[in-house]
C-alpha cells in the first residue's frame, strides 16, 4: 500500500511541478528558441525516439544542441568533449542543461517522471527483449530528467555503472517513496550549477572520437546482454 500511495503522491508532484514550471519559463523558452534560430539552421526542437517503462517507445524532446542529423555524423550518440557537432548556442544549453527543459512536456505527458532512470534511445542497448535482467530492471519505472545515476557521476559512469544506480534508485524507492525524489532533485540542482560530467570519457584516450564511440557503443550492448550469471552488481546498496 505505501508504495502504491507513493507511486500517486510522485505523479501528482510531477504534474503540479512541471505544469507550474511549464508556465513560468515561457519567457526563458522564447529566448531560447530565437537564440537557436539565429545561431544556426534547422528546427528549434530535436526529437529522439527513446525508451521509458516496459521498454516503451515514445518521442523525447530537447532544445536543439547540435547540427541537424548530427546522430549520424562523426561519434553518434556519443559526446565528447569539443565534440564539433555541438552549435555555439547548444553549448550553453547543454553546460547549463537548458536543452533538457522540454522534457517537462514529457512529464506532464506521462511519458516521463521528473526523476527516474534516464531513457536510452531506442536502439542504444541493442535488442530490449532480449537484455539481461540487471538492464531489464531499469525499465520498471517510467524514465526520467535526471535520477540517481546523473548526482553520481552524470557522464563520468560507464553505462553499467548507471544501470547499478538506476536499480539502486528503484529499490529506493520502494523503501523510502518520494522523499528519494525529493533528495535527488535538490542533489540534481547542485550538480547543474557546479556544470560537473557534462562529456563524456573515453575508455582509451589514444582513440580518435570516432573509434572510441563506436567500440563504447560496442561494449554497452555486449555487457547488456550478458549471461545473468555472469552479471554482478558493482555498486553495494547502500541503506
């Protein structure tokens, strides 16, 4: 019963807050979007297909960041630092994480939750149906802004690392409910401000960019469809 109450108390704080915070940035989202008009061609929004509970697709928005069809240029998904894909504007919106306020429209949609395991892009783990139970489980909850994984490291955590704090997030909650959110937003905004983890590393600095994403992405679906045998949790569970 507790967590099925926290379960409605986390969607109704995401409702009320997105929708409140929707409101009062719509003079900050004008600005933005005739800074990115001007700063270069293309479309104000960037829409991504992505994966939230039970592997369910849906499109995420952002503020656009880089040149248009970047995904298929140079590193793909990933961004390193420097990356030359990024426009001047998608910069400061990506140091600032201004380029994530879309997403609120996601919340309020219901296809995200304000925190909560940030959803992968449809094909970045490779086959959904066929992931080992350790990734499997980060699908038990709607996806989200930010979540436990992004105050712990961001960028800076390999993806199976993420995947441990996202199971840890989930497990959390069921134990603690909302106060757990609550927790990681206030830990989210410092974050922001610190503008900490932003890029991603490279697992071998002697790569061009483009190597080393392609063998990241590589790796990623490789450890996502381990054996459950042989997947072991590398972060304790901390009470």
């Amino acid at each position: 019963m507790w967590y099925f109450i926290n379960k409605f108390l986390k969607r109704l704080f995401d409702i009320i807050i997105c929708s409140v915070t929707l409101v009062i940035l719509i003079p900050v989202w004008i600005i933005i979007a005739i800074a990115i008009k001007c700063d270069s061609k293309g479309p104000v929004f960037f829409t991504q297909e992505r994966r939230t509970k039970n592997g369910r697709l849906f499109k995420m928005y952002k503020f656009r960041s880089m040149a248009v069809n970047a995904e298929s240029m140079g590193t793909g998904l990933f961004n390193y630092k420097n990356d030359p894909r990024v426009t001047k504007v998608g910069r400061f919106l990506r140091n600032s994480s201004l380029d994530e306020l879309p997403q609120l429209l996601n919340v309020v949609k219901g296809d995200l939750s304000l925190v909560g395991p940030r959803p992968c892009v449809s094909y970045e783990l490779g086959d959904f149906d066929t992931l080992n139970k350790k990734y499997k489980k980060r699908f038990e909850v709607r996806g989200g802004i930010t979540g436990l994984a992004q105050i712990k490291g961001r960028n800076e955590n390999s993806w199976d690392e993420k995947v441990t704090y996202d199971n840890i997030y989930i497990d959390k909650f069921k134990k603690h409910g909302i106060f757990v959110d609550l927790s990681i937003l206030i830990g989210t905004i410092a974050k922001v401000f610190k503008k900490q983890d932003i890029y991603e590393k490279k697992s071998d600095v002697s790569m061009n960019d483009e190597d080393a994403a392609r063998s990241a992405e590589e790796e990623i679906i490789r450890i996502a469809h381990l054996p459950d045998e042989e997947v072991s949790e590398k972060i304790k569970v901390t009470s």
